[in-house]
C-alpha cells in the first residue's frame, strides 16, 4: 500500500512534484520498510504501480 502526501511543492521553471511514500518489503526477512521519492504529478500512477 502507499499513499500520496498532500503538500506539493513547487520552483520556479520547473514541473510540479509530490512526496510520494511506498510500503517496500524485504524479501529476504519479509519485513516492510517504507520509500519516500519526489515524483512529478504526472508520473506517480505508474511509479506507484512498480
């Protein structure tokens, strides 16, 4: 599971991004441990289906 966190930010020239966070687990122990990356709006459906 992941979610998107609400504040967006913004420079100036550049494409509006979002914090995204993502549940990853290890296959090795099978604990989770969670991803954060910055993600252009447009992009983070395909990021968060990998």
């Amino acid at each position: 599971m992941a979610k998107k966190t609400v504040a967006t930010l913004r420079n100036a020239g550049s494409r509006n991004t979002v914090k995204v966070i993502k549940m990853v687990k290890a296959p090795e122990t099978g604990s989770y441990s969670f991803k954060e990356e910055m993600v252009p709006v447009d992009k983070v459906n395909e990021y968060l289906k990998k």
